[in-house]
C-alpha cells in the first residue's frame, strides 16, 4: 500500500509539474533551429510564420540556421535539446522523410526522438532553366533528353533532396534519363543556372519565386496536381501529358520528444491561429507556399505516411549517402 501510495504521488507530482510548466512557459525566447541555411524556402517560411505568432502573443522567437548534412546536423541538435518546449525545428520533407532511408546512418530517428507540433506549410517544386536556355517548355526538354540520353545536366541543391528526387520520378514518368548535378544547397545551383553553366534545375517555389519574377530564370512546369497562384501560366508536368503526377514538399514544426503535451498544444494552437490569418496566408502564397495547420496527430501521420512512400523514390533512385 505505502508503494502504491508513493507511485500515485509521483504520478500527480508529474502532471503538476508538467501543468505549471506549461502555464508558465514561455519566460524566456524559444529558439527555432532552421537546418538550412538563411534565404532559403525554409527560412523564410520560419521568419514569415514565428514573426506573425510573436505579434499576436508577445512571445520571442530566435531564428537559428544550423545547415549541414542534407539537414541532418540542425534536426539532431534538437533531438537531442532539452524536452522544455524552448527549442524547436521547422524540419521538411528531405530531412524527415527522405533521409531516413537516403542515410546509412541517421543521427536521429524523426519519428521516435522528435514529437510534431504543426504543419506549417506545403509547396510544390519548379523545374527552371535560364533565362537565355534554348529550352522553352517541358516538351523541349523530354524531346532533348530522349535525343541524347544522359547528357543534359539536370541539377538539383543535394543528392538525394526532395528536388532531385522528384525529378526522378519525372523522369520516370517521362522515360527519360539526365546527367545528375548535385550542388551543397541552393545558392550556387542558382548563379549556374542564371549563368547557363547548367541547364536544368528543379527545387520549391519559395526558393526560387524571386528569381522567377526577376526574369533571372524561366519556369518550364510545377510538380503539384494544380497550377501555383503566383505562377499562373507556369503549367503542371500533370497537365503535360503525366496524369496523376503530383509532388509536393512540406514543412513543419517538431519538438524533442518528452515536450510536455500542454506546451506542444499551446505551440500548435497559436500558430494555427497565424495560419488562418489572411496576412500571413498571402504572404506564404506570395512567396508559393500554401499554409497549412492541423493537429499533431495529423503532422505525425503525415510522416508515417510519406517515409514509406519517399523510401521506395530513393530505393528505385539508387540515391545513397553512407
């Protein structure tokens, strides 16, 4: 009996404590690891969605930028934070669903050492080349591509990211086969493209809007079932003759696992709050993001889902990173 009466004290001791934890958090600033580097879709969708959760509740966000390893090295510094609801991660599709299975050996695993907090947002990719490339429309491009199997240069920000395997299944689709150029990120995928030192490139709306809008880059076709409202008449590889195609990547918020349940409800309720706000939405539609929200029930059956699914894209890709 005096055992019995021992375990329920400490039980209603943990959940006191967890209930005091959570009304009296946040007191100092939450810390949101974005595993990119700055600029990047993944930073902005960060900055764009903590700014407008701050302005309606007071709470300080720093954002900070922990790129390396595909995303791996800013994912597993929080799986490894303390479970206090003060360090977040905006993680994606790459690093939680693709790289599981894309690693020999992952540092973390996404479903066990981190707990979902909300989805943020989905975007689709786009396939661009430059401005000054002979290449005016997808059909240009399979047509190029089955002419001289293999030379033309399709690059992508990583081996094994989202773009590049979403251009694989594009080319899949298509029956077609490109020369892979893998880059470290964005940022000199970019200038090459700009520059013509590359002929393809593929990767999320958000990263490469701007450079669209500039007219630095043209859009051949978006990877989403639908057309992008910022690029109306950029078409979908869908309605290029590849019914049913449709990819799409995703973003969203998780915590170590062990983050008290009150505070991961009290994070998800105020930044569903922010995503139903018509401010934020055009601003993640401008930058060809679409907001999302949910539950953590549903984020986490998201990624149930989409690892299987990202799995068998890497398996058949051959796309390996030891």
């Amino acid at each position: 009996m005096q055992a019995s009466r021992r375990l329920v004290l400490a039980f209603a001791a943990t959940l006191i404590s967890g209930s005091a934890l959570a009304q009296a958090w946040p007191s100092k600033p939450i810390r949101i690891v974005v595993p990119f580097p700055p600029g990047g879709g993944t930073d902005i969708i960060a900055r764009e969605t903590s700014e407008r959760v701050s302005k309606a509740t007071g709470w300080t966000f720093v954002i900070d930028n922990k790129p390396g390893a595909g995303g791996n090295l800013g994912v597993d510094s929080v799986a490894k934070s303390p479970a206090d609801g003060y360090t977040l991660v905006l993680g994606q599709t790459s690093n939680l669903a693709i790289n599981p299975s894309l690693y020999a050996k992952l540092p973390y695993d996404p479903q066990k050492d981190l707990v979902p907090v909300v989805l943020i947002a989905q975007a689709p990719l786009v396939l661009v080349t430059g401005i000054g490339s002979k290449y005016k429309t997808l059909a240009d491009v399979t047509a190029a591509a089955k002419a001289k199997p293999g030379q033309l240069n399709f690059a992508s920000p990583g081996n094994g990211t989202v773009a590049h395997l979403t251009s694989e299944l594009f080319q899949k689709a298509a029956g077609i086969k490109t020369q892979h150029v893998p880059y470290k990120g964005a940022a000199q995928a970019l200038t090459d493209v700009v520059g013509g030192t590359v002929e393809l490139y593929m990767s999320s709306v958000p990263t490469l809007l701007g450079q669209i809008k500039q007219g630095k880059l043209r859009a051949l076709a978006v990877t989403s079932a639908a057309r992008v409202d910022d690029l109306p008449d950029v078409p979908t590889i869908n309605e290029s003759g590849y019914k049913g195609f449709d990819a799409v990547t995703w973003f969203g918020l998780l915590a170590p696992a062990g983050t008290p349940k009150d505070v991961v409800a009290k994070v998800n309720a105020e930044f569903n709050k922010a995503l139903k706000a018509a401010e934020l939405r055009k601003r993640l539609g401008d930058e060809g993001a679409d907001a999302a929200g949910g539950t953590p029930d549903e984020f986490a059956a998201l990624i149930k889902t989409e690892i299987p699914r990202w799995g068998k894209v890497v398996k058949d890709s051959g796309a390996r990173i030891d």
